[in-house]
C-alpha cells in the first residue's frame, strides 16, 4: 500500500510540474512580451523532465532544420547549428 501511494503522490507532483509548465508557456505564447519564447519553452521542459540537454528545432527558409534555441549541457555549441531535414526524426515530424 505504501508502495502504491507514493507512486500515485509522484505522478501527482508530476503532473503539477506539467501544469504548470504548460501555464508558463501558454502565457509567454499569449503575452507577447518575451522576445524569447522558444526559450521559456526549453527551460520549461527541461524543468519538468529529467535531461540534460533541451533543443528547439526550426525549419528554415531553406527547408534545413536549424537549432533555435538550447537548454544544458554543450548548449551554446549547438545554437544556430543546420542540419539536413532529411532522413530525421525532426523532419519527418514536421
């Protein structure tokens, strides 16, 4: 039973992080104000999952996927870096 409990307490405090991640977002989104909400996006995710590195992947003019923005570890190497659309999971899932 003490088992089940704290499962059920960890998915609760779980979806209270999501919640409220998803509140930030949605605000910046709405707002207007914040010139970097591909940003707040990034720090909103990698505060409710458990990783190291987050990227925000745009397609440009071009069609090349290229990295808007990044969160962690090795982050500032990665902005701005273009990859191929081709043959990626990112490009296929947009």
């Amino acid at each position: 039973m003490a088992l089940e409990n704290a499962r059920l307490f960890d998915e609760s405090r779980r979806r209270q992080r999501w919640s409220a991640a998803l509140a930030e977002v949605t605000s910046a989104l709405l707002s207007g104000g914040s010139d970097d909400v591909l940003g707040v996006v990034a720090d909103r995710v990698a505060s409710v999952i458990d990783v190291d590195l987050v990227c925000v992947v745009v397609a440009d003019a071009d069609g090349e996927l290229v990295v808007s923005t990044a969160r962690g570890e090795g982050s500032a190497e990665l902005i701005g870096r273009h990859y191929p659309r081709e043959s990626t999971l990112v490009g296929v899932a947009l």
